[in-house]
C-alpha cells in the first residue's frame, strides 16, 4: 500500500528584500518519513520551515499539508502540527503544569485531558518533582524537555524539529531518538533539522541537504553514501557544500590561541 502524501512543495521562492533566500524548492513529503534536513547556515532551513508553519508569508510556489494548500487562509491543518522551534521563550512565570495546559487546550484538549497527559509525560522524563514549579528555575535541558513534551501533547501527525536535542543529556538524546522511531512506526512525519550530522545520519530515513535555497541532495543515508567518496554524513555534506577548509581554519585558529599563550 502506498503511503499518504503529507506535504508537498512546489517551486517554492521566498525573498526577503534584495536576497533570495529559496529558490524554487521541490520536495514530497510521505507519511513515516524521519526526514533529516540540513544545510549550512543561511541555506533556507529555517525559512522553509517556517513557511510550512504558516508563520511566513509572502512566498511564491505551492505548498500543500494534508492535501490542503496551505495559501487558502484555512490555517485548521495546524491542529495536526508539533513544533519544536531552534530557540524558544517559554513564559518563566508559569509552571510547567500551566504552560503544557495551556498549550494542550490550544490544540484542543481539555483542560484535565491535558493536564493529566502532561503529568504522565513529564514523569517519564523523570520530571514530575517540579510539575508545579515555575519555568523559570528550569535547566536547560528541562526546559528542552517540557518543549519536546508541548509539541507532541495533542499527538500530532507531522513533527518539525529544529535543533530539538539541544541541552539534553546523552541519556536523554537516546530516549529521544527512540521516541522518534517509535513515533515514525506509527506512521507520524518527522521532519528533523539540525547540524549535528551523525545524530540526522542515525535518525533519519531520507536526507535532504538544502544549499542556497535550493535541494541539491534527497537520499537516504546509503543512497548519499553511494554517491559520494566520503564516508560519513559530514563528509558528504563538506563534499557537496565544497567546503574543505575546516582543517586549515582550524590550525589557524590554534595556532592564533597558543601564540597569545606564549606572550602572556
């Protein structure tokens, strides 16, 4: 059987005053898929996302979500959307009880529903001593956690992820990586964006590298590798990117901090 077709765009074109940022992006998108999307700064990824999201207009091309054009003005796809944004201002003075309430009943839930889900969400994190605390004495990585557990509250059918590992814990990165798998095996769409290769390259099921604003590789991993002389997602993204001066920055940027050393 063949799967669903969960978003679709075609010739996607963003400007933003004198810069083209996308430049007729094409990509279909099918239910499961972990989708691993990455770049290098200033590729388009975020703006792409963004669009997705309804939070951007102004764009040309077509995009369709659950074969509805999201251009139409009926924004009721976003109820079956979890977003994890790069970097997020959660309201400090709410607790986590509050704020994961909060956000279930804006994706429809009720009030005990969500309050209840999201207890039994954050003792699985090992979070439920500080429930009823406020944000505000978070850590990092919790607040990361509370964000991962506010994008999936209403159990979503699309999932982007910019940067979701950021702050967590080696044992945490696991347990994430698994939710993920499990999530896609129940036939959710992930849409994964992030710099850490070799956590895309684990997770992912399809790759697609954006550079300039335009989809220049869509494979899975071993398709990629077939196509390349490198080894790893990093090299195959150094290679197609033809950015090989790492070493040499690098080496560079050594030597600079061990002269200052020697002058102290």
């Amino acid at each position: 059987m063949n799967k669903e077709k969960v978003l679709s765009l075609q010739d996607v074109k963003m400007r933003f005053g004198p810069k083209q940022v996308l430049n007729g992006v094409n990509l279909e998108v099918f239910q499961g898929q972990i989708i691993g999307y990455i770049g290098p700064n200033g590729a388009g990824k975020s703006t792409t996302v963004k669009i997705m999201l309804g939070l951007i207009e102004g764009y040309e091309g077509k995009i369709e979500i659950f074969g509805e054009e999201i251009g139409n003005g009926d924004v009721s796809y976003k109820r079956k959307i979890g977003y994890v944004p790069e970097t997020a201002e959660l309201y400090d003075n709410l607790t986590a009880c509050e704020y994961l309430t909060f956000t279930g009943e804006l994706y429809g839930l009720h009030r005990k529903e969500a309050e209840s889900k999201a207890f039994q969400l954050m003792k699985e994190f090992g979070l439920e001593s500080v429930f009823y605390q406020r944000l505000s004495s978070f850590s990092k990585g919790m607040r990361q956690k509370v964000l991962i557990i506010s994008s999936l509250l209403h159990d979503p059918e699309l999932l982007f992820l910019d940067e979701p590992l950021s702050g967590l814990d080696a044992n945490s990165v696991m347990v994430i990586k698994e939710i993920l798998d499990q999530l896609a095996a129940r036939g959710k769409t992930i849409f994964y964006s992030s710099h850490i290769m070799d956590v895309v390259e684990k997770i992912s099921n399809r790759i697609i590298l954006l550079v300039d604003g335009r989809v220049v590789a869509d494979g899975s991993f071993s398709e990629l590798q077939a196509q390349s002389t490198e080894g790893t997602l990093e090299g195959i993204f150094n290679q197609i990117t033809g950015f090989s001066e790492h070493k040499e920055i690098a080496e560079k940027f050594v030597e600079i901090v061990s002269e200052a050393n020697a002058h102290a």
